[in-house]
C-alpha cells in the first residue's frame, strides 16, 4: 500500500497552498516523544547529527544489528528501561468514578515529595499542576511538546505523557488517566511511561477498568502495587425526561455533540431562541482558544451561560457544568459512525457537578427520549475492563533494524513492525496509520531516518488538507536548504477573521501549521530559526477565532438543519 504524496500551490482562501493527497484515517492525531535519545525530546538536534544517524543511542539488549536478530520481539517491554528496573517502585493506583478527588489526593504526594514528575494525557492538564504547584511554593517546571517553561530552581516537572523522561530518577511521579494505556493511537506512550518513569512512589489514576491490567504487567517489573479506591464526591443524576425543546435550555446547561457542524448549529438554534449565548469547545479549536471558551462560560458575569462542546471536554477542563445533555450517543470516529462505550459516556457525563462548584449536584439526560435507555445503562454499568495496553518499538529498534535492511523506507519499516510484531498478550501494536502516511511521504525526501521519524512523530493532523500541506512544505524545503523560513511558506498576513464555517476551519489548521512549526523549531533550533513568529502568528490565528466566537458572526448561508441528524429544537 502507498500513499501518493505531493501536489502543491492551489491557494486557499487564507493564502495557503492546498496539497497533500492522503487517505481519510483517524480524525485525532498524536504527537509522541520517542526513546531515540535524550536529544530528539530535549530538542538538542541539528542537521549535522546525520553523520551519526548509523548508531544507536543505547543498547540494551547487547545484540548488534543483523539481519538474524528477531527486531520484531517486543515481548519484553519492560526490559528497555533498565534506569527503573534498578528500583523497586511504590505503585499506588487511585481509581473510582470521574470527580472522586483521584488526581487530588495523587497531587498531595507530589507536592511532599522532593523531586516530581506529573504526566498528563492533555497540555491543558500540565499547565494547570504546574499552576497550582508554584503557587504551592513547590517551583515546577512545564514542559510540553510546545512549550518549556522553565522555574528557576525546579524540582517537579508538569509533563504531556508523551515528553515523560525515562532517564531520569524521581521521588514521586503520577500518570494521569492511565486508562488511556488502552487507546488505539496514544497508548503506547502511556505504556512508556507506566514502565519506563523510574521513581520510588508511581501514581496511576484513573477509571478502575484498568486495574487488572497494570496488575498483570507489573508483575515481571517487581514493583509493589497498591489498590487505592475512591466513590464520587458529588451526586450525578441521571434524569428520566429528555430535554423537551430549545426553551428548556438553561444556565449552566452542556449540550454534548460530536461533529464541529452540529455544534454550531446547536450554538446557532440556541443563541437564535433569544434567552442564553453559547460557548464552544471542541478537538480542533486552538488549546488556548478552548481554555478561553471554558473561562467565559464559567464567567458568571457574561451571558455565555450555555456550552456546547465535544468530548474534548471528557477530560482537563474544570466547568461549572450543571446538566449534561447528550445530543447523539453516536460518534463517527474516523471510519464510521459508532455507538459511544459505557466509558466515553461515563467520563462525559461525569463533568456535570464538579465537586466544591457553582452546581454541586451534576445530572445528565439526552435530547431524544429514545437515547435514555442506554444512557441509564451505561451509568450503571462498570466500563469493561481494559484488556491490553499499547505498545510501539522504540526508535532504538527500528534503527537497527534500518541499519540491516539498508533499502527499507521509513514506511516499509513501519508496515513491517505492525505487520511482523510479537507481542505478550497484555500488549497491542499502536495504530500508525497516520504515521505511516507521513512516512510515505517523508520517504520521497531525501531525508536521514532520524530526520524523517522527527517528521513521524511530530504533532501534525495528516488528516486535515492544511496541516498536512505544513509538515509536507517543511519537510520539502529542510531537504533541500536545511533551513526552513516560515515566510517562504505562509503569507500570515493574509488571515483575517473568519466570517463562515470554512474560514474558521482553515483558521484552526492555520494555527495546527504554526504550532506544528514550533514543535519543529524546538527540536531542530537551527533549521526552523522562525519560532517567535510562528508563535506570534499563532496567537493571532487564537485572537480571531476567539473574535469570530464572541462576535457570533455564523452568519454564513449555512442552513442549520442541513447539520443536524434529527430536528428536535
Ligand atoms: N479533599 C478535597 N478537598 C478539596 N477539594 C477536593 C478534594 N478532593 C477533590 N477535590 C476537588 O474536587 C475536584 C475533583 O477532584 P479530582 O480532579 O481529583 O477528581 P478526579 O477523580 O481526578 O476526576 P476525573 O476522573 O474527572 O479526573 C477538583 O476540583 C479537586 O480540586
Ligand atoms: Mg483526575
């Protein structure tokens, strides 16, 4: 299977060239740090690295790359972290229900220790530990795939999973929402973390269906593990009458739906009935922007009493939701449309009545009456239990195995580890499929491995038009100068508020193109020399979105109806 790569210079409306010709796959994209040395995930390289591109960083296994070696044995993950397999490790895992106070008491450990680690699934989630640990004098670091702030005389870290260092040693660390251990895409990083974070006391928190699992994998570790478990600290009602008409829409209300088109045209019914004006929050709005949506809604003093959102809001945001109405239980995730899992309902549902909140009393009910059966059901239900953890080859390991198979692209030596894996049985291959389109297209470069895989693993949304025709011109011109200069690729100047769906869509890749290049720039400083731009012009492409958003400017042809599956308002 090949993916065709590059077609380039059809101008959008917001000056940027239209390429890329790559398959539909899964609408989320990842960004993970890999283990191929401290350099890549500190963002120490250069272009000159190349020359030593041909040795790998550390060799664990003692075995030297042929063509005999069995690359594709993964049934020993926990044997690449040999810095915390020298520790026996205190593993406490807090697991109850969504609001339980799991991260809370985890935190308590965090903050008493005297070096830290804190690794969460979101930024937004970082940002808020290391807030809250300066201000609890325990000075903190912030450190994500875009940013790196750091606090003079640190000794804590707040991290995204993916930038969580196996190399060094910690006295207290936590991964949050280690359920995740089990998603298709990110999982893997989750699993890097869980084996790979040497420290004397690991926290794990998250849903109780994971349990069995982080069980079973610790047992080659020789970590100890403790069981801690939590009940809900506020009550969550489920109602038993769906939300009648658009009139019953009231403060505090969160209408839950999953395709960016039925959120605005549920902000737009809304908003149009005269009584409440919507905030929104959704996978592809700008981070910053969907922080700044959730602050004005819990604002009690502005009239966006009202949010309509995603399941972005399943995890990080704290909101003063108090009533959840789910519009569909469906979603399409990336290749069809499917009912959501008893834990996606669960984790939504369960952001209605946050404890110590302006509603301390959270319920949750549908739009449509014929929803609620399964909705009741699935708050009853356990959410079944996580069965295998995922789990990606390190780059040590597809470098040796590069290295015995001279010809093999990227691509091919991807498809092959996914193909010819051999796994335990508490693991599971990641889903690369994105990965490997920005393999297939990275290969037609003349690109060293290391190079190209900074490419594969860097946060670019293949599936959008135009973050993928970013990543694809930046990696164009880096083979070719070695120098990328942001200006010979955007026209910023161009962008301007958006004044329908398409422009604010465009506007979000916008910003996925600059943020893209920054993550690039910090780890190859030289070549993307643009970074203060590239960050400037984000936080442009953030104002107007935001302008677009406070200013209610839907005022585009688009027929409402037309979005929405069922009419119910
Ligand atoms: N003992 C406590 N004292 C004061 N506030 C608390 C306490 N426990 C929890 N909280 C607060 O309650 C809210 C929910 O707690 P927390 O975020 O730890 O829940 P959680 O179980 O991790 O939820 P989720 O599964 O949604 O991540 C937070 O705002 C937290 O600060
Ligand atoms: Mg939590």
């Amino acid at each position: 299977m090949a993916y065709s790569v590059l077609r380039l210079r059809k101008v959008s409306a917001l000056g940027i060239p239209r390429v890329l010709q790559a398959d539909q796959g899964s609408l989320w994209r990842f960004h993970l740090e890999p283990e191929f040395g401290e350099f890549l995930r500190l963002g120490l390289l250069t272009r000159n690295y190349k020359k030593n591109s041909g040795s790998p960083k550390f060799d664990f296994t003692g075995t030297k790359a042929t063509s005999k070696f069995d690359f594709t044995d993964l049934t020993c993950p926990h044997t690449w972290y040999p810095i915390a397999r020298k520790k026996k490790r205190k593993v406490i895992l807090h697991v109850g229900p969504t609001n339980s106070g799991k991260t809370y008491n985890a935190l308590k450990h965090l903050e008493q220790s005297s070096s830290g680690v804190y690794c969460g699934p979101l930024r937004l989630l970082a940002w808020e530990v290391a807030k809250r640990l300066n201000k609890a004098n325990v000075p903190c670091d912030l450190i994500t795939g875009q940013e790196k702030e750091l606090v003079e005389g640190a000794t804590h870290k707040a991290v995204t999973v993916e930038m969580a260092d196996v190399t060094s040693v910690y006295d207290c660390a936590i991964i949050d929402e280690i359920q995740m251990v089990g998603c298709t895409q990110r999982g893997f990083a989750f699993t890097r973390a869980l084996l790979g974070i040497a420290a004397n006391e690991l926290h794990l928190c998250g849903d109780p269906a994971v349990v069995p699992l982080v069980e079973d994998i610790l047992k080659v570790t020789g970590d100890d593990v403790e069981v801690h478990t939590y009940e809900r600290l506020s009550p969550l009602v489920p109602l038993m009458n769906p939300v009648s008409s658009v009139s019953s829409i009231k403060t505090g209300d969160c209408l839950v739906t999953f395709s960016r088109k039925d959120i605005y045209a549920h902000k737009k019914i809304i908003e149009r009935a005269g009584n409440h004006l919507c905030s929104v929050v959704y996978g592809s709005l700008p981070p910053e922007t969907r922080t700044a949506q959730a602050t004005r809604f819990n604002d009690e003093t502005n009239d966006f009493d009202v949010l309509v959102a995603s399941d972005a809001i399943g995890m990080g945001l704290n909101l003063n939701i108090s009533r959840i109405i789910f519009s569909t239980l469906q979603k399409f995730d990336g290749t069809g449309t499917r009912d959501l899992t008893v834990s996606e309902i669960k984790q939504i549902a369960g952001r209605a009545g946050r404890f110590q909140s302006k509603f301390p009393i959270g319920e949750v009910t549908c739009l449509y009456k014929e929803d609620l059966p399964l909705l009741h059901s699935s708050l009853k239900s356990p959410s079944p239990l996580i069965e295998r953890a995922g789990l990606f080859p390190t780059f040590d390991l597809l470098s040796r195995y590069s290295q015995a198979h001279p010809k093999h692209g990227l691509y091919q030596i991807l498809e092959h580890f996914v193909d010819n894996a051999k796994l335990s049985s508490n693991y599971f291959i990641s889903n690369v499929e994105d990965m490997m389109k920005v393999a297939a297209l990275v290969d037609e470069l003349p690109l060293g491995l290391q190079e190209k895989y900074l490419f594969v693993v860097s946060p670019v949304d293949i599936n959008d038009e135009i973050s993928g025709q970013g990543l694809a011109q930046f990696a164009q011109n880096f083979s070719k100068t070695g120098v990328v200069r942001l200006t010979e690729i955007l026209a910023p100047d161009r962008v301007k508020v958006p004044k329908t769906p398409t422009e604010l869509k465009e506007l979000e890749s916008l910003h996925k193109v600059f943020d893209l290049y920054v993550w690039l720039s910090i780890r190859l400083e030289d070549s993307f020399p643009d970074r203060e731009v590239a960050a400037s012009q984000k936080s442009i492409c953030n104002k107007l979105i935001e302008q677009f958003l406070a200013g209610n400017r839907l005022n585009s042809p688009t027929r409402v109806s037309r979005y929405l599956r069922r009419q119910k308002f």
